[in-house]
C-alpha cells in the first residue's frame, strides 16, 4: 500500500482532548486538519481554472476521500470507508502539565493589564489562583513531536499522493490543530522522514493559485481559500523572537489592536466589530443572544526557525480565509441591522482590519511571479 510519512513536531502548547479532555496524541484531530485544507485545496484549484464547485459536489467528493457515514433522504444510512488512512507511531498523553511564560499586555478597555497567553488561550487555559492554568492538564507540549503515516489504496496512488503533497505544504505554513488553534495554539509543523521541512517558508509562489481576490472570497459563507488584495497575499509575518511566548504577546497584542479599533456599538445591536467573531464580550446581539457562534476568519500561527548557528527563533503569522456574514445569522437581523452589514461594508471593515495588519506585521510575498505547477 502507497504510503507518505511526516514528521509532526508542535511550536505551540496543544490541545487535543480525548475523552476526559486531556491532551493527548490521537489521529482525529490531524484527520480533520487534512479534510479543511483540502477542501480548501480543491475549491481553489477548480476556481483558479475558471470550473464551478458547487457545494453539495464538494461535500461528495469530500466523503468519497475522507470517509463519511450520511443519512440519505430516505432515512437509510450509507456508509463509505476513507481511501486515505492514517496512523501515528504512538498515542500517548501530553507531557506539559503546567503553563508558563505569561505575559502582560495592556487592553484599552479593560482597567487591568491581562496575560497574552490567557487572551489568546481563554477555554483550555484559565485563571486560577492568581495565574495562567490548564483548565485539564497535560496539554501537548512545544518541541513534543511523532511520526504521522498516510497510507491509501494503489488505485489511487497518482491523484492521493499529489493532493498530500499539497496538503504537506499548505499545512506546513498555515495547519494548527486543537483548542484555540485559530489564535496561534497547536501550531505544528512537518518534516519529511529525514527531517528536512516540507517547505522553506520563503515565499507563497509554489501555490499562489491558491489565492482568490478578497471580494471572490466574500461570495461564499465558509472559509473556502486564502485571500489576496493588491499588495498581495492576506498573509503577515511578525517579528522574530526568542519564545513562544514572546511571539503569541506579538499575536495578542495584534489582535487587541484591530479588535478595539472597530467599534463595538450600541449595546444590543450589529455593529462593525462583531464580524471579526462572535459573541464577543460585552458586546451582544440581541438578535443572535449568546447561542450564535461565528468563528474567527483571521487565523493566527506560530512557526519555529533556525538562524545560524542554531538557535531557534519563532515568528507569528497572520492569515486571513476571508467569508462573508453567514445568511442563517443575517435573517436573524432587524432590517436597520442587514442594511449596516451589506456585503460592501463588509469588505471595507476588512481592508481597515488588513491596513492595522500592514502597519504592525509585514506582508508575504509571492515572490517571483510563478504558476503553482507542483509542490516542491
């Protein structure tokens, strides 16, 4: 049976919950990373070659790869086993039973400095005893590492192992996996068997067709590709840094800067701050009450880079899967509410979010201008 083998190593503290939500090493989580990226893989390709994707074919072919168990209209239950098959070299608990390194940062509406790990971690880290917890430790630690095998049918090989291949990359650069993985926690990154990376992390040219213009983006309501504008990708690196710590502070503070610039409203109804994610604290919706969920379209990462002489140094990235406000959630709106969220101001509020991003992180780049032919 064809099979790949990656090295799975964490820049960031993880959470991946099993059953009394301790972190643990378990392959659902890395499954369902595979299944995000490559839809997104596989609805910016078709996109990129002027070919629809309609929906319900995408989730069709999303099941014949990864394996699904529906309930057909007639109430019957049709089950399909994944080509794609995955296995780790060991499942074991997380050694990190304590956080440390906390940080503080001052917020503008909030009286008390807060610590960057609990502002980015809030859920799997808590406040306890007068300092940052594991709500259920141990958690996954940095530099903790293991070997992720893929394997899949010989009918399949030409087309499964391409799609990996892509998928290595695009996970490398932007895959975190597990509680709070969307701000920076879980960040991981993958190397070959030999321990080479799977990417050199200098430039988005190996699949720059994978980046579809802001305004394309906001016609879907999930995140279906990675977004560009006219300076170019919707990607930012931060600054080098000696800890982990230090570059989630960098990501935290980020975050605060363009939440906070976007105003919050009158209490109770829409306003431009709330489609960055929702609920937001102390600023409800009437309309959605504390139910509602919109999760964050503006990710956060954290990558490990060896300088000379090597010594480690970790860099934040920020990347934006640009969507629009999701219909179920704007039906719920009084009139005066749909008319402030149209599809156009919400576009302009993303290029005010992206313009405090290019004044406190530096964009990537496409480098040369290049055709994504094949992963490297």
């Amino acid at each position: 049976m064809p099979q790949q083998t990656y090295i799975v190593r964490f820049v960031t503290p993880a959470f991946l919950g099993g059953a009394a939500q301790k972190g643990e090493w378990r392959t659902p989580p890395f499954k369902a990373l595979l299944r995000q990226w490559w839809r997104l893989l596989l609805y910016a390709q078709n996109v990129s070659k002027g070919k629809g994707v309609a929906i319900h074919a995408l989730r069709a072919r999303e099941g014949e790869r990864f394996g699904h168990a529906w309930l057909e209209s007639n109430g019957r239950k049709w089950f399909l086993r994944s080509p794609l098959r995955l296995a780790l070299d060991r499942w074991e608990e997380g050694a990190m039973p304590t956080v440390s390194g906390e940080i503080k940062i001052k917020h503008p509406e909030v009286t008390m400095e807060v610590g960057a790990l609990l502002y980015t971690g809030y859920g799997p880290l808590v406040y306890k005893g007068g300092h940052t917890s594991l709500k259920a430790p141990p958690a996954l630690a940095p530099g903790s590492a293991a070997r992720l095998t893929l394997s899949w049918s010989q009918r399949d090989v030409d087309s499964v192992h391409k799609q990996v291949q892509w998928l290595a990359i695009l996970i490398h650069w932007f895959g975190t996996v597990g509680g709070r993985s969307r701000n920076g926690w879980g960040s991981l990154q993958l190397f070959s068997s030999d321990g080479r990376p799977v990417n050199q992390l200098v430039d988005l040219k190996v699949f720059q067709d994978l980046f579809l213009p802001l305004k394309q983006c906001l016609q879907n309501e999930w995140p279906a590709a990675l977004g560009r504008d006219d300076k170019g990708p919707l990607v930012w690196w931060g600054k080098a840094h000696a800890t982990w710590q230090e570059a989630m502070k960098e990501l935290a503070e980020v975050k605060i800067a363009f939440r906070t610039a976007l105003p919050a409203g009158t209490p109770g109804s829409l306003a431009d701050r709330h489609l960055l994610a929702y609920p937001v604290t102390k600023h409800s919706v009437n309309a959605w009450g504390n139910q509602r969920r919109l999760a964050n379209q503006l990710r956060f990462k954290i990558h490990a880079v060896q300088k000379r002489g090597g010594k480690e140094q970790f860099l934040p990235l920020a990347f934006h899967l640009p969507h629009r406000l999701p219909q179920e959630l704007v039906n719920l709106l009084p009139a005066a509410d749909k008319q402030k969220m149209s599809l156009s101001r919400q576009e302009e509020v993303w290029h005010e979010v992206h313009g405090i991003l290019d004044g406190k992180m530096r964009r990537a780049s496409f480098g040369v201008t290049q055709s994504a032919a094949s992963p490297r």
